[in-house]
C-alpha cells in the first residue's frame, strides 16, 4: 500500500540499527557522566527521570514542609513546598488539570513573578530519595526541543517530589480532537498535519538526539499538549518512566503508562517498552488525527471500540482510506496526502516491530505532508527498508 519512502542513507541506517540494538540500560548515567564535555562546552541532553502515582492529599500551606529547598540545578528553580502549595490553592480540587496512573497535575501561578506553571505532584512512597531525585531532574532539565513541555523546576522538601513545568492553556490534543464543544471550529487538514509532524519530532529528539536515549512509553493524544495556536503540539511525561522503574518500591513496567489501545503488541505479550514501540504508539496517535476516532472508545460497537482493529481492514484498499477520514473534515483535504498520511501509520502499526520503521523516516514523510502542496510528487515506497533491518528483530532491547 502507498506510504513514505526512507529518507536515509545506508550509512545512517546502519549507525541507527546499531543505536536501537544497544540497551538502554546497559549505558549508565555514571558512564554518561565520566565523559561529559569539558565545562566551556554545553552539557549533552540527557535522559531519564522521574515519576508514578501522585498522594491524594497534600498538606495545607502552613504545614511542617520539612527541609528548605535545595540549590538550583542548572537551570532548573529549587522550590519549596510551601511556595507550590501556595500556587496551587494547596492542591485543592479547583487546581487539578489531570489525573494519570504517574501523579496529578495541578495549575498554579507563582507567587514571586506571576507566572502560571502546570505542577506534577509524584507518590513520595514510590520515588527516590532526596539526592537520586535531584539527580533525575538534573537530567530532565538539560533537554530542550520545541516539541517537549519545558521543566522550570522541582521540589525535593523532606519527602516531597513535585516537578514544576510550563503550562500551556489549550490543553491536550485529546480535548482539541474529541470533546470540543460544537460551537468550536475543528483542526484542519493542515493543523492535524503540523501537528503529527511535531509530535514525531518530539520523539526523534528523545531517541535520536538524547544521551542515552529515553524511550517514552506513554505516547498518547491526553499527553501531547497544544500551544496556542494548536499547531505546535508539545509531550509531557516524558522520561517520567525511568524514575517509576528506579524506585525500589515499585516494580512496574513501562507498559502501565500507556493507555490502553496506544500499546504495541509486543508489550502486551512480554512487557517490552522499545523504540519501535513508541513508533506503534505514534502511528495510534496520527490515527486518531486522520479519523476523529479514539484509540480506545468503549461507547462503539465491539468491532469498532478498537481504533486499531478498525481501521487495518480500510488499509487494505485505498480505495477506502476516504472512508476513514473524519467527517468533521468535511473532506477538505488532498486525497493523494490522506494517502500517504494513512500509508505512515499502516506501516507504524504494523504487529512485527522490526517492519516499522524509525521515527526519523516518519519525520521525513510528515515534512512533505505538513509543508508540501497537495499536488506535489511523493514516493510510495514505504516497504523500502533494508533486510539488514528486517533481520534485525531484537534492536530494540527492553528499556529498563
């Protein structure tokens, strides 16, 4: 079927096969570390960090907040409790933004400059202690992409663990595709493209561009966050995974962060998290965007609940992909692009993780469809991968 071609050199190839078959685990912070630049040179982006169930009740702003705050970290603000506490109204209902299985989020303004942050509250039970949490966000704060929501600052109090970030006022792309309000012009065509773009960028910066590499985990539309023109779509969560499997008083898989239809088929047998199981999770994500539909959505009929498991009969022939387009579209939209934009997420989502392809090669195909016109040429050969490739089944090594 018609789908994106890979954009890479053999050489580029075989560097990523090597990238992708190497454990995450098996390259240490301490090994990252030992060989950090020289202080004249910026730091390399880094990855892993932080985060599980967040306590229900926090403490009224005068309470005991244990020790006062630690230094900052590179860029990132050392608060204390008190001082989020008060953002945040004490945590009250009111505040809450979100709720996930890693913690809630709550909406705060700052006391000492006004701003508005968005205030991730972790489980005290499930995280590291004081110095190895300090030593996650120092990681976190280093990585910098307009496709991920930027860390401010954290608070390390006694037991407390919270991470303060941006926060961005239009929400998540979930809102935006499934309960906007009908008096609320939908995404276009083009916005759902720039969007699918970003989001992929985002990602290739976490595999590709950070040492070592984070693997996401819960790539999913209630975590892409929209600025506000709702066309630069931002990830949170991200790296939140590590610190989960960190903690000695959890032993969760990455898995349970993904929701529920966004889950490769691997994770579900065996409990690996890889590369090519974030890419599965981002062909659901440009799924939904193309079709309107939920990854999961309980209300349909059993065939159609999952998004998944409709939609592969219509890629069979595309002659149906129109079918697949969401009405909302009204179908003003190129059909040679809806083509090519369901030929990437058909190979995203494919069951054996070694024909999908890399992120990257799904990058380049989006750059073409976010930014090309409707008529312009586009190669079809989205089965053009190597069989090095193909042979090479185990290079994604569960990330641990």
């Amino acid at each position: 079927m018609g789908c994106f071609a890979c954009f890479k050199s053999k050489k580029k190839r075989e560097d990523s096969s090597q990238r992708h078959s190497k454990p995450i685990s098996s390259r240490t912070r301490q090994d990252h570390l030992s060989s950090s630049s020289s202080p004249s040179d910026p730091p390399p982006a880094s990855a892993s960090a932080s985060a599980s169930a967040c306590t229900s009740n926090a403490p009224p702003a005068d309470a005991n907040v244990g020790t006062p705050a630690s230094r900052n970290i590179g860029a990132a603000k050392a608060f204390t409790f008190r001082e989020l506490a008060i953002a945040t109204k004490n945590f009250r209902q009111e505040s809450l933004l979100s709720e996930s299985g890693i913690g809630r989020v709550f909406k705060g303004t700052l006391q000492s400059n006004g701003q508005i942050v968005a205030v991730r509250s972790l489980d005290r039970s499930a995280t590291q202690g004081s110095k190895e949490f300090q030593a996650e966000v120092s990681t976190l704060i280093q990585l910098d992409h307009p496709n991920l929501v930027k860390l401010i600052g954290y608070c390390a109090d006694g037991d407390q663990r919270l991470l303060v970030y941006e926060y961005l006022p239009l929400g998540p792309l979930e809102t935006r595709l499934f309960e906007l309000p009908e008096d609320k012009k939908p995404l276009d065509w083009s916005a759902r493209m720039k969007v699918a773009l970003g989001v992929a960028e985002g990602l290739e910066y976490l595999h590709e561009k950070v040492d070592p590499p984070i693997i996401y985990c819960s790539l999913k539309s209630s975590n892409i966050l929209l600025d506000d023109n709702a066309n630069t779509p931002k990830l949170s969560e991200y790296g939140l995974a590590k610190l989960m499997q960190h903690s000695n008083k959890m032993n969760a898989s990455p898995t349970i962060l993904s929701a529920y239809g966004y889950s490769a088929p691997e994770c579900g047998r065996h409990g690996d998290a890889t590369m090519k199981s974030d890419v599965y999770s981002f062909g659901v994500v440009l799924l939904e965007l193309l079709t309107g539909r939920r990854a999961y959505d309980g209300s349909r009929p059993a065939q159609e609940q999952s998004l998944v498991t409709w939609a592969k009969p219509f890629m069979c022939d595309p002659k149906k992909y129109p079918e697949m387009a969401d009405p909302r579209l009204g179908k003003e939209f190129p059909t040679t692009a809806l083509n090519q934009a369901v030929g990437v997420a058909s190979m995203c989502i494919q069951d054996e993780p070694s024909v999908r392809p890399l992120i990257a090669d799904a990058v380049a195909a989006l750059t073409f469809l976010a930014t090309g016109g409707p008529g312009a040429p586009f190669s079809t050969h989205l089965n053009d991968i190597d069989e090095d490739d193909e042979d090479d089944e185990d290079e994604d090594d569960m990330y641990s």
